[in-house]
C-alpha cells in the first residue's frame, strides 16, 4: 500500500496552545498536500509543499518537508477552538493524491 | 457558488439495489476526481478525469463501478448491485492539472451512501 500516516492519531490541547502533525509517506513525491476536514464535510486544502522546498508558511500554518526521512509536518500557532478537526496529508508522485488516516485535532477553549 | 457540488448529499437504498451519483465541478478545471471514505479513514482515491478521459481507475474501483464524464464537465458515479461494503462517504475533488503534476484539489461536501 502506498497509504502514509499520520502522526498522533488524535490530539486534544487548550485553545492558544500550538499544535503539531506529523506525516510519513512512502513514494517518492512531486508534492505534498494538507487538508482540513470538519466532521461530515469535504476536504479543505490547507497548503502545498513541492518536493524541492523544505518550508512553507501560511497565515497561522507552518509545513515542513524531509524528502530524505519521507516526511512532513504542520504546525498550527495559537490554535483556536474553531481548528478542531481532522487534518491529512496527501502526497502526490506518479499517482493522486494518496491520504493517511489523519490526525484528530480537539481544541479546548 | 461556484465551488465543487454533489448530489444527493444523502443515499440509502438496499442492498443490490443500483446507485448513482453526480458531481458537478468548478467550472474551469480539467481534472476531476472521485474518492471514497469509510468512518475513522483517509480518503481513498477512487478515478479521475482530465476532460472527457477518465485517466486512472484504482483497484479498488470493482467492475460494479463506473464513472463517466461525458463532456468533460459533470461526472457520474454508478454503484451496480450495491453491497453493505459501498457504505462510506464518496468524495468529488477538482483542479487544474496536466502531466503528473497534481495541484491543490478542491473538494464538494461528499455523498453519504447507505447500504442496507
């Protein structure tokens, strides 16, 4: 299976506080995608990383990209209760976008 | 709105009854893609369609599956003789793309199917 994971599976922290997924793939990758889910909704893209950048940031988001490790991480600053949700990672090489199981986000305000 | 739309939004029917769903995608993009998603799972990658062609089909996606695009705009899904397994969330995703490269995807709010 070319399934990646996520990294805690759920994760419950107080409003304010910073969060942190990690994600692990297991092709090679021309980029790598987070997404949003609230419950019982689509997906909402959150950031691209391609696989010649190591950073990208985007308003309260941080990703990391290690081409070398198959993995990437998003961070979420001073979270607030309305990012509760699930988060995914899809990574894109030869095929589409292939997701883990996702990580559980609860912020508790 | 002109964001991705799928329709029902709901679906029950009993088993080895035959389904079929539509996808309406925002206008301007070339690919479109179908995904399924059970309880406490990713989104599986189903097919999807650059155009009218329908470029790539999942193992997953059995021979009582079959999607169309007939004039690369909408597309359909059809479930045949459906199972208690079909039971998930299927998800429409579109986006510009070309080659191997594959951009950001913007997803509808997904068909919720029952099997009974």
């Amino acid at each position: 299976s070319q399934q990646g994971e996520e990294d805690p599976q759920a994760l419950s922290i107080q409003e304010g506080e910073n969060a942190t997924m990690n994600c692990s793939y297991k092709t090679s990758i021309n980029n790598l995608q987070w997404y949003r889910q609230n419950s019982g909704r689509g997906l909402v893209h959150l950031i691209l990383i391609r696989s010649n950048e190591r950073e990208k940031h985007s308003g309260r988001l941080r990703v990391t990209l290690d081409t070398s490790k198959k993995s990437s991480s998003l961070l979420i600053t001073a979270s607030r209760a309305a990012d509760t949700a699930s988060y995914f990672c899809g990574n894109s090489g030869n095929t589409p976008l292939v997701f883990g199981k996702g990580t559980r986000l609860s912020v508790i305000a | 709105d002109t964001g991705v739309s799928q329709d029902p939004r709901h679906k029950i029917t009993k088993r080895g009854q035959n389904v079929t769903f539509r996808c309406d995608p925002i206008s301007e993009h070339n690919r479109l893609y179908w995904y399924r998603q059970t309880l406490g799972q990713g989104p599986e990658f189903l097919t999807y369609f650059q155009n009218e062609a329908q470029l790539e089909k999942s193992r997953l996606l059995s021979d009582r599956f079959s999607a169309e695009r007939p004039k690369g705009s909408f597309s359909t899904l059809e479930i045949q003789r459906t199972e208690q397994g079909d039971s998930a969330m299927y998800l429409c995703a579109s986006s510009f793309g070309g080659g191997r490269s594959y951009n950001e995807q913007f997803f509808g709010p997904g068909t919720r199917l029952t099997v009974l």
